[in-house]
C-alpha cells in the first residue's frame, strides 16, 4: 500500500460522509451541496471521484458493489475502512490543534492597499461588506433552519465559527474606513 499523503479538505469530507454510511461519489457530492458543505471545501463531482479513487489506492476506502439505475452509468458504492477511520480521526485532530497559515487573499491585498487611494480602497470594502452581510445573512438563515428541524448542534457549530469570523471581519473592516475617512490613517 502506498504511503499515504496527507488528507486533503476534500478527503476529510468523503471520509466523514462515508462514517456515517457506505455511498457512492455522485451521493456523497449532492449531500455535501445539501448540507452547504462546498462553503467549506471546494467540491465538484468529477474531483470527488478522483479524491474517493485516491482514498481507495490508499487503502481508506473499499468499493462494496456497483449497481446501475436504468439508463444511468454504474455507481460505484464506497466505506469506510478501519484505516480510514485512523486517519480521519488523525487529520482532524491535527487540523483542529495546529494553526496554520493558510494565505487568503484578502489579508494580502490589505497589505498592499495603500497602491490606491484611499477613497477607492473604502469604496471596494463598502462592496466587501456587501458580500460579508449576504454570507452572514445566509449562514444565520441555514442555522435557523437547522435549528427548526431540531438538527443535533454539532453538526453544524462550524455556522457559529463562520459568522464570529464574519462579525469580527465586518467590525475591523468599518475601524478601518472610518481611520481612512477620517485621515486618522495616513494614506
């Protein structure tokens, strides 16, 4: 079996889907659209075979069968094997307790803001707020329904995370225009 590499995002989430029970990529794909989960983690069905086929090279997932709905193609079904569960449970370990870098682009195009003027730089942050309100407003109205549907918390506590990083960004981004509106930053 070959070394394996570490997870990818996308490898996290198969595997975790394939904890709760055995699937096929085209499946796992419509749950994680579903449950907004390619919010957190950039998913299309055709990387989703390639990371599941990965998985299986690596010996974290096992095909249990293959079957085929009238005209459709076949569908493979995957598991989760022992070994897969190790090394989610390792990964996910290690994502939580290590702080990485991982470089957004927008703490760098804030360190080179000040190529522009500052009226355009408060104008494009106005039109960030803009899209930091929707993804606020969405990730509020998703927990609502969650909440409705009497869905278990932990299953959704990353909405909480989301929206504090969300809030926290919204307030830091309006100091920042009122220090540039007010000349209290020098541009």
């Amino acid at each position: 079996m070959p070394r394996a590499a570490p997870l990818t995002p996308l490898g996290v989430a198969a595997l975790s889907l394939l904890a709760e029970e055995p699937m096929h990529p085209y499946e796992m794909y419509q749950l994680l659209v579903a449950r907004h989960e390619d919010r957190l983690v950039k998913v299309r069905p055709g990387t989703l075979y390639h990371a599941v086929g990965r998985l299986e090279e690596q010996g974290l997932v096992a095909a249990t069968g293959t079957d085929r709905e009238g005209n459709r193609p076949e569908r493979t079904t995957y598991e989760i094997s022992g070994a897969g569960r190790e090394a989610l449970s390792l990964r996910l370990q290690d994502m939580l307790a290590t702080a990485v870098n991982e470089y957004p682009s927008f703490p760098m195009a804030v360190s080179e803001a000040y190529n522009l003027p500052a009226g355009v730089v408060i104008e494009l942050l106005d039109r960030r707020l803009v899209g930091l309100r929707e993804q606020l407003d969405f990730l509020s109205a998703a927990q609502e329904r969650v909440r409705a549907q009497q869905v278990d918390r932990k299953y959704w506590i990353d909405m909480e995370y989301q929206q504090v990083m969300l809030r926290a960004e919204t307030g830091w981004i309006r100091s920042l225009q009122e220090e540039l509106g007010t000349g209290q930053l020098t541009w």
